[in-house]
C-alpha cells in the first residue's frame, strides 16, 4: 500500500493537479494507492501515517522540506522505514540501494557548500556596499527593544513574591543572564531590596 503526500498551498488548482497527478501515476505504474494526504509539513504525518505503509509517492522531492536540512531528514525517516518513495516530476525512484550512508553524506556536503557560497558572497554585498560608502549596521543613537521591555511591573510583582530569576527567565522565554541584565539595569531589585 501506498500514501500520496501533497505540501498544502494557498493555490487550490496546483494541489488538484497534484492530487490527480498522484492519482494517474498510481495507476500507471500499477501501485496500490490507498490515499492522498495533504498537509503544511510532512513531518505532521510521518509518524502517523507513514508507519503502515509500503512506500510514498510525491510530485515532486521539494515537497519533502522548506530546506535541504528537513529533506533529509524526512528522506533519512524514509529510509529507516525502507519505503520506496517515487518523486514524480523529478523522475526519481528512491530505496534503500540509493538512500545509502554516502547519498546522505553528500547531501550534508551540498548543504555546506550552499551555507559556505552564501556566506560568500554575503561578505561580498556588505563589502561592496561598504566600498560605495553606505553605513552598515544600527544608526548610531537607536536601540534595541530589549525582550523584557514593558514587562517591568510583572518582574517586580514576581520579585516581592520571591520568584526566582531562573523561574522568571523560563516564565518569560529568555535566558537567566537577560532576566539578571534586566533586573540590574531596570534596578528593579535596588526597588525591591528598598521596599523590604
């Protein structure tokens, strides 16, 4: 038994066409195609689904990840599940014989070398840009906004409670050292030592 997977869009007609594509596939190449699962990731139905099933068909390996790095994984769970998975528009039959260690070392490769060519020429736009006198980076005088800002009397209520910092940076999703650099420059425990 096979799964289709389609990436959800907001265009309607390409997932139709995607769906039928799947569907015309299956017959042809004579699968037994049990459905067509649309969803915004296919990390939401890999382990649901997928675990009950022979192989995949998709219309195309892009659909797999937003990134090289998620395409991977998604093709690695494959492999672990020794699914065939056939990529319609890219002509690709993926199993175990091509889903080898080597296949996954090189696509950690192309995923260095993209990172190392974007790094690249990053440096080179800043550096151009720098050449024709623009000023890079903040203008001098502007800030910041800080994470904790606006939270002030929150913290305060939390300190007279005695809540600790740890427990404060976990409440609010930052580190202890940014609750601690808060607290220090807001002097919002001077406040509290003073009311004591």
């Amino acid at each position: 038994m096979f799964i289709g997977y389609i990436k959800n869009s907001e265009d309607k007609a390409e997932q139709l066409r995607e769906h039928k594509e799947i569907q015309d596939f299956a017959q042809k190449a004579g699968l037994d195609l049990s459905c067509v699962y649309s969803d915004s990731s296919f990390a939401n139905i890999k382990e649901v689904i997928l675990p009950t099933c022979q192989g995949l068909i998709i219309c195309s390996i892009s659909s797999l990840g937003a990134s090289l790095s998620e395409i991977k994984e998604n093709l690695f769970f494959c492999r672990q599940k020794d699914f065939d998975i056939f990529s319609i528009e890219d002509g690709y039959k993926l199993n175990s014989e091509i889903l080898t260690p080597d296949f996954f070392k090189g696509i950690d490769l192309a995923i260095n070398i993209r990172s190392d060519l974007i790094s690249q020429n990053t440096k080179k736009i800043l550096q151009r840009r720098k050449n024709e006198g623009v000023k890079l980076g903040r203008p001098l005088g502007s800030r910041v906004k800080e994470r904790l800002e606006g939270k002030e009397t929150e913290i305060r209520r939390l300190l007279s409670q005695k809540v600790s910092k740890a427990e404060i940076a976990r409440r609010f999703n930052v580190t202890r050292v940014t609750v601690f650099n808060f607290i220090k420059k807001r002097g919002l425990e001077n406040e509290e030592l003073a009311h004591a």
